[in-house]
C-alpha cells in the first residue's frame, strides 16, 4: 500500500518518504490536537462507538507502519470538544515530523485536526506530565434560536446573577475533596482536586466559564456548571457552595450541563 | 391536526390559538431569518433539492392553514450563510406574531432560525424594499487545517498583500457594469450596479471582506473575492481591476471564490 491510498479522494500528498526507514531510537512524539466532538463518542477507545482516540491511532498505525498507542491530556465525553487535546506516543519510524502532519491530516477527517506535532523528552507522558489544564464551557443566555454556534455553545435563556455566580465559584477555588461534583460512575481513586482558578466571562448575551485544575473528575466541569446556573438563577445561594462541597454528596449539586458546551481548551506545563 | 403535531419530538409549545381565526385585513409580515447554508441547495425552491424557502414555506402554510409564498432579499446559493436574511409574506391568519415565531422555529430543523418577525407596512417588499444589502466573505490564511470554522471560512494558506488587495477594491467601488464579475448563467437583465462600500478587515490570520451595493449579480461577490485574491497572491496588479470592470469580460477576472465563505450579513433600508 502507498501512502496515497491513504489520502481521501486519491490526491497525493506534496511529499514522499520511505515508509519502511527504521531508525534503532525511538522518538517520543508530542502532538496538539483540535478537534469538533460532535459526531463521536468520545476522545476514548469503546467498542462499537467511533471514538477520536480510536481514528487518529488507526491512521498514524498506516502511515508509521506498527501500532500506535496514544495517551491523552483530557478524556472527554461524547460531544466535548478540544481546541488543545495533547497526546503523545513512541515511534521508531524516521518520517519527518513535517510530512507526518501533513499524512495525518490528509487523512483524518475535516473535524480533527493535528496542529502540531514535536519531538519531546522520553520521559513526556501526555497524561502526566502536564500540571493544569483549562476547560471551557460556553453558554448563550439570549432567547433567540442559536443557529451558527448551536454545536459549541449550551442554550441557556435564563437572566443570570454574574456576580452571584462570581461569588460561588470563589468556594470551588482550592484543593477539596470533589465528590459532589463526580458522576457516581467515576473510576478515579481519589477525588481530592485543586482548582486553580474559576474564569466568568461575559460577552453580550455570552457567558465563557473557564476552570483550570490540576486534574478533573468524571463529569465534574458539567456539574459545576449546572450547580452555578443554579446559583445564578437564585435557586441556590452562592455561599451554600461551602457545605455542598463539604457534603461530598452528588445528589445535593446540580445537573450536569449539557456535553456541547464544554471544550478542553488549554494545557499547561 | 393540532399545532403539537407539527413540533420534533412531540412537545407541545407553551401556548395555544385557533388555527382557524381569519381576519379579512390581510398582514404583511417581514421576517429576520438566520440559517447555515452548509446543507441546503440555497435559499431558492428548486425541484429535488432541498432548499430553505422550501422548508420555511412548508412550515409556514401549515402552522397559518394557508399557501404561503415567500419573498426574499438574497438568493443565497447552495452551501451560503446568512446571518439576515429578509423574508416577507402575507397572510389572513389572526395568529399573535410572538406565537408564530415559537412555532415555526419549533418545527424548523437547527440550522435554520427565525430571529423576528414583525408586521410592516403592505408595500414592503423583501426583494426590492431594501436599499442595500452588506455580503461577508471569511477567509482563514493559517497554515493549519481548521476544524471549528471549516464550514463558514474558506482556507486560503497563502500569504496576502492587504494593501494590494485594499487598493484594487478600490476600482470595484461605484457604479459600473460588473458583467466581468458575474456568472455566465445569470437571468438578471442588466449587469450595473452600485457598489458603495468594500470594507477589508484582518483579524489575525483571517481576513473578512464585506461588499455592500444596491444588488448583486449572480456570484458576483464569490467572483469578486476569488479576483482579489489574485491581487492579494501579486498574480495581479491592483490597478488592472479598472481594465478589468471595463473588458466586461467574465473570462479575464479570477476564479469564483468557494460558496462555504459566503454569508448574507445584513440588509439595510
């Protein structure tokens, strides 16, 4: 099979390489990765559901020639989205890192996208190694029916409190035990979590909620957020964000907020 | 059949009227309508496509129990946006405007929204009321493949000069015979319009081109746009669009830019 195969619509890629060059070290390779989750079940691998993991691993397998393992920043859900997912994985394959983002591309389809790819450290692991990562959750509060922005934004046409808002996510801020905020199927170990910083941004009719955190418990951004709609609806009071979190009870927090309005948007190091 | 049946998944809407109330004073009604083109043939009723007159007129007749013709400010063509489209119609119903709105978004699919709709005076006419009417072509210049704006930005990867394309703009404004910028197989009669704004703005790696004139010829901005390019890429000299606008001559301007960039912004009166 030769590379072209690959490519959608059987136009070469501008480029050519030796698919079988092998080189005796292996390379750690580190890849940003955007991507519209709409259509897939997940960043995840799951049987008989398409997952973005599952499609971008496929791929690069066919273009290194072995099989790829890739591990990721941010497991997310079926319908979030990422504009900085970060992966990596080990290759022996001496392709050049320029021509391997252009094969990947070429491939995948027109909802993912590798933005860049880098030569790392052996001891880069994508899951590990980054300290914080920021997800954002976009809601419209306007009444009008949303038609451009309807896959990325939550619909929320509700006059909301900011500042009551404000004044509760100062309680999420820290390191706490999260259990009100983790879907009761979570499989993680511990929920203790620090969440650096809650970011309320509004523009017009828009409201961005960023949360940066050293790591993120199943669900847990979707229910923060569902419990300060809440809270700036009225339906709860900013302070009672205290002894929510202190109960460590899921059933006192709100819903989980709907999948479409989150994005993993930054990783830090 | 009551107006429930007419809403997805059977919810009924928060209100309730007489679909048989007429009154003998006939409404001009003028309706704001925002729709991503992405999976339309365009905004004109053609036979075996689905168009978006096509669904709003179906809609509309059943929710008013009339034939319902639309008139409108644009044909967009197949895969173009709008962010305001203008639409008139006329009817006997007695239906509360702010009902009408709630029920016909309630039964159009989520890529098409009736943003408002108001009565106005009976010699309104969608098509030939407006004065002028603004087209937004968006054009993304990185180098990476886009993922959240791939279906309402055209990816140009190319180096521009702004200035170059800023002052071959130039010669496009006025009135003129744009007949170099229309498509062969367009109905309209005569070919001049006025051209009275061309507003270049660059926002980063995207650059937004907004034509506004008293009418448009059939793809006139898309050929426009794929023209300047040329001018933006040196390909051409600004100043030959003045030889250009005079040839008359279809052939001698550039290529026509893709439908996806193309968005109907707004009208005015």
């Amino acid at each position: 099979m030769v590379l072209k195969d690959l490519c959608r619509g059987g136009v070469s890629p501008p480029f050519t390489f030796n698919r079988n060059a092998r080189s005796n070290i292996m390379r750690n390779l580190k890849l940003t990765v955007e991507y519209d989750g709409t259509n897939y079940c997940g960043w995840q691998k799951q049987k008989n559901s398409l997952s973005i993991q599952q499609l971008i691993e496929d791929n690069l397998s066919k273009i290194l020639d072995h099989k790829v393992n890739l591990k990721a920043t941010g497991r997310t859900d079926a319908g979030v989205h990422a504009k900085q997912q970060i992966v990596n994985l080990f290759t022996s394959s001496n392709i050049p890192l320029r021509n391997l983002k252009k094969a990947i591309n070429s491939v995948l389809p027109d909802d993912i996208a590798v933005k860049n790819i880098k030569q790392v450290s052996n001891d880069f692991d994508a899951q590990y190694s980054p300290k914080t990562k920021i997800y954002r959750y976009s809601i419209y509060t306007g009444k009008n029916k949303m038609v451009f922005d309807r896959k990325y934004v939550a619909h929320y046409p509700v006059s909301l409190d900011i500042n009551a808002i404000r004044h509760g996510a100062k309680y999420i801020i820290g390191k706490h035990d999260f259990s009100c905020f983790r879907s009761s199927n979570s499989p993680t170990k511990t929920s203790v979590r620090t969440v650096k910083k809650i970011d309320i941004k509004v523009k017009g009719d828009y409201l961005f909620i960023d949360i940066e955190a050293d790591g993120f418990l199943y669900n847990m951004v979707r229910i923060i957020v569902g419990t300060l709609l809440e809270v700036g609806r009225g339906k709860r009071n900013p302070s009672s964000m205290k002894e929510l979190i202190e109960s460590k009870k899921r059933t006192l927090a709100g819903q989980t907020a709907k999948a479409h309005g989150l994005c993993l948007l930054r990783v830090k190091y």
